[in-house]
C-alpha cells in the first residue's frame, strides 16, 4: 500500500486545515501502514501531536471518529495483497521458466542471508534481553498459530527438557488462553506472529500485557500490532520467493533463545537435562545407533 485510501481527499481538504490538523493529515499521507497497524495513541506520538487531533483530523475529513479512518486503511492492506492463491500463481510461471532447482537456490539462498542478517549487534543485544527477560521470569507462556506454530512450541520444547515452567498457549479445545488466568507480571508471555496476523495471537497478547505480563513478541515489524505491546520485539525477516512467508528466520531465533536461557540457568538446566536423560534411557526413547560392519 503506496498511498492511503484517503490521500486524495487529504490533499484536497489540506490548504483549509489547522497547523495541527495539516501535522496530522502528512503523517497520515506518508505512514499509511503505520496508520493500518498503530493505536492513535501511538500515531499521535509519532506526529507529535495531542490524540485529539487525529480525532479532529477524522471528524474534519467527514468521518465520526478516528477507529473509522483507521478501518479504511487496515482494509486497504489486506486488499493490497494479492493473497496466497496469487503469489502461488506467480511462483509457478516463474517456476516453470526458470526450473525447480532455480527456485530451490533462491529460497536457499534467501534464507542463508537472512539468517546471516541476524549476527548484527543490534540483533545480538535484543536476544539478549529476550533471553534475560525469560529466564528471571517464574512461567513461561509461549503462543504461535498456524506458520507461527513451530517457532513457538520449539521454543517451549527447549525451554521445557531445561527446567523452565513453559506453557503453551496452543488453543487445542478452543481454551489456550484460559492457562493466561494465572498469569502476573512475573511471568512472560513469548509471542510469534508475522504478516497476515493472526487475530487471535493479536488479542491474546494484548489480553496479557493489559494484564502487565511481559511480552517478548517474535515478528516481522518494528509496526508489527505484537510490537506494539512488547517489552522486548524481535524483528525477523519474511521475504521469500515462494508463495508462503518464511518462517525460517523465527524458527532460529525461537531456538537461540531457548538456547540462551537454558545457558543462563546454569546448574538447574543441567540438572534438568539429566532427569531428561535418564528418563530417555529407561522409557527407551531413542533409537540406539548401530555400528555398521567392517
């Protein structure tokens, strides 16, 4: 989405606004995802400008308030993708022209870079953090739906076999929020969602951090509606050559940070490894491996 479903009528009604109408309205004309994903609170900080404005800027432009502009532009985005059944479509005419192996290579080569990306020390700080925020905290709540599903429980996997209290959040029988009515601020909820949000991961996690449970939120955008209510937002990329989002990115991520927080447990995530040891080797988990023949 280039421009807002309003610019045009922005540009026309600008001459005749207030000075602070006019900061609102540019902001408006040059941050229309950020319209679609942020609170007003949120824009109006951005801009600089009181709340009550952008209302006014709303009411001006002939709407009754500003949730109606913000509507207009949320549908705009999700009209402006062309959908998985289209980038399905586009990924098979390239496909055929350029062959199976081309497209491999390119997915490949997409996610090496990607996962390269994440060695910046921004990106090193903030998995820190993360990793420091999880591991003082008495339960962990881990949540990813549908893509977002395999990052999340991975995460809860690690965290789990290392002795931490992990919950997951999964939502078999329609009730895995319910487990979040315990939940206080010295828990954290890990949340994991990118683009198309899933609403339920949404709302669950704005439930928790109206609550004051900590959010460490795995996502796609620095605008991203889990960012919004993060302590800690972890920015991966998504970008793929097939017609699915990449949920390569997440998935590292997930696993460096249980990674970290088990090192930082020290001798009771070692202790809890070696209950799951033992365990492993009296129930028989494992194939053992055979020597082959000389």
């Amino acid at each position: 989405m280039q421009n807002g479903p309003l610019a045009e009528k922005i540009v026309e009604a600008f001459d005749g606004m207030s000075e602070q109408l006019q900061v609102a309205a540019r902001y408006l004309l040059e941050n229309p995802h950020e319209v679609a994903l942020l609170s007003m609170r949120e824009q109006a900080r951005r801009a600089d400008i009181q709340p009550a404005t952008m209302t006014r800027l709303a009411q001006h432009l002939g709407y009754a308030g500003y949730d109606e502009v913000r509507q207009l532009y949320a549908d705009a985005m999700r009209r402006d993708g062309t959908g998985f059944a289209g980038l399905a479509a586009a990924q098979a005419k390239k496909q055929k022209l350029r062959g199976d192996r081309a497209l491999a290579a390119d997915m490949l080569g997409g996610v090496g870079a990607q996962v390269a990306a994440l060695t910046r020390p921004a990106m090193l700080d903030t998995l820190a953090d993360g990793a420091r925020l999880i591991e003082r905290a008495r339960r962990v709540y881990c949540l990813g739906l549908r893509s977002s599903h395999s990052a999340a429980w991975h995460l809860h996997y690690i965290l789990s076999i290392a002795g931490k209290q992990s919950i997951m959040l999964d939502a078999i029988g329609g009730i895995g929020a319910d487990a979040l009515g315990s939940a206080t601020a010295n828990d954290v909820l890990v949340a994991v969602s990118v683009l198309p949000y899933t609403r339920q991961t949404v709302e669950i996690t704005e439930y928790a951090h109206s609550c004051d449970v900590p959010v460490v939120a795995i996502t796609d955008s620095v605008v991203a509606p889990l960012a919004q209510h993060a302590a800690v937002a972890l920015i991966v990329p998504t970008e793929s050559p097939s017609f699915l989002h990449t949920m390569s990115p997440a998935f590292v991520v997930a696993e460096i940070l249980g990674a970290l927080v088990a090192g930082r447990s020290g001798d009771a995530a070692s202790e809890a490894l070696a209950r799951v040891d033992r365990q492993s080797a009296a129930l028989n988990t494992h194939l053992k491996t055979r020597s082959r023949r000389q």
